[in-house]
C-alpha cells in the first residue's frame, strides 16, 4: 500500500503525469516509474530497507541512476513533480541515446521476463555512465585549478 500511495503523491493534476511515467520514443517508461516508486516507499517508509522488496532490481537499478544527479533530492523532485524530461536529461548528460532507449525498453519488459544477463548488462552501463559522470566531473576540476 506504501508504493502506491507514493505513486498517487507523485500525480501531477495540470501536467496528468505521475512520477517519471512517459510514453517515450513508442516506449513506456514503466521499468523507471515503478523501481523509482518502489526505491521512494523504501526509503520513506521502510529505513531503506530495499532488500525485501519484489521490485529489487529495479530499485538497486534506480539507486545507480541518481548518481547521475548532482544531489538525489533533485530527482526525488523531478520526480514528485511528475517531471520525466529531466530525468532523460540528467541521463543524457553523460549517456547517449541509444543507450537511454535500450535501458528504458529493457526495463519496460514485465519483471519475470528480464532475464539474469539482462540484468547484468544494465546495471553494468549504469555503472559506465556513472563512471563516465565522474571522469568528466573530475576533469572540470582539473580546468578550475
């Protein structure tokens, strides 16, 4: 009952979005709305606890892409704000394209058909991008001094 009392806080009357719902590309965006939803219910209501939830993977999934935002309050935000554009934002920063569409269209299959590789293989781009991330972040410091 906790996730979807997130999902009816995140709903957006003037925008009739919820959360970083979208229809993206000819793809929806399900796989990142509920791991979000789910990682949100957790972290509000359960002291973090992620690791009883049946949306598991989705949550450690979701756990990496905040990285990608400079302060994860920012995408609790973005989020409550119904706002999906910035979350393909803060993605594109670092990632590409085809990469965003391959995350979300895998993430977009109903859970018990993504398959253990599958899995792997996301949370091992994210880890990319994430590293990706702080090269360049790393970088602009380096120009700063």
């Amino acid at each position: 009952i906790y996730h979807e009392f997130i999902h009816m806080s995140s709903r957006s009357p003037l925008k009739c979005k919820n959360g970083f719902h979208a229809y993206d590309n000819g793809i929806y965006t399900t796989g990142l709305n509920e791991g979000y939803t789910e990682l949100l219910s957790r972290r509000i209501f359960f002291d973090n606890d992620y690791n009883t939830s049946s949306y598991k993977f989705y949550v450690d999934f979701m756990l990496l892409f905040e990285n990608l935002y400079d302060n994860y309050k920012d995408m609790e935000s973005d989020y409550f704000k119904g706002n999906y554009d910035s979350l393909k934002d803060a993605f594109l920063k670092y990632g590409t394209e085809e990469e965003y569409y391959h995350i979300i269209a895998t993430l977009s299959k109903e859970y018990w058909l993504l398959t253990e590789d599958e899995k792997d293989k996301l949370l091992c781009l994210m880890k990319d991008i994430i590293s990706r991330k702080n090269y360049q972040k790393k970088q602009e410091k380096k120009c700063i001094h």
